[in-house]
C-alpha cells in the first residue's frame, strides 16, 4: 500500500535538527535496542520496528512528529504500519537516517 502523499513526508536531518533544538519535533527512532545503545539522537524516544505499536506512538501536539532509523528504509516501514493501523497525524521521515544525521556532524549520545 503506498502511504498517501499529503500525510508522509521526507525530511532532511538538518531541518530535524533544526526542529529539535527549538523543541518542535517528537523523534521516534524504530531502530533495534543494540543501534540504540550505540549512539542515538539525544531526546529521541526508542520505538523498534520489530516491535512497533503504532497505539505507542506519541502525541506530537504542535510538534513534528519524525520517524527515524539507520537509512531511511525501517522508519517508512513504520510510517506503513501507522498510517494501516489508522494513524491520521502527519508523519516526517528524516532523509538517509541515522547515517545522515551522523554524517552532517550533529550530536548524537551514546545509550
């Protein structure tokens, strides 16, 4: 089922991280409690896609809501699951995950 284009988005990190430090995003990262304890986005809240409740997904009120992982791949599999679940909010995947962000420099804390 492809996502509908008006409700799932692609987002570059820079524009996430510009979000996160004015506090306007509520990042959820789908990767696995091992990519976590590696490194992860400092305030992200930790949601693995192997075990994805898209009932789970926190309310962004005003915020933008972003899904992120490793590359891009897992956390448009996340928007699926929500969106089929009946998800109705709009959903930001940040471009290239984790990779991405890491390889713009931006801050990142180990788990």
């Amino acid at each position: 089922m492809p996502l509908p284009p008006d409700q799932v988005f692609y987002v570059s990190p820079d524009e996430i991280a510009a979000w996160r430090d004015a506090d306007q995003a509520v990042i959820v990262d789908v990767r696995e409690e091992n990519e976590w304890q590696d490194a992860h986005i400092p305030g992200a809240i930790l949601m693995p896609l192997s075990r994805f409740d898209p009932a789970a997904i926190p309310d962004p009120g005003a915020k933008h809501l972003v899904f992120h992982c490793r590359s891009g791949r897992r956390c448009g599999m996340a928007a699926e699951i929500a969106v089929a679940a009946g998800y109705k909010g709009v959903i930001k995947r940040m471009e290239g995950g984790f990779l991405a962000w890491s390889a713009l420099g931006h801050d990142q804390e180990p788990g």
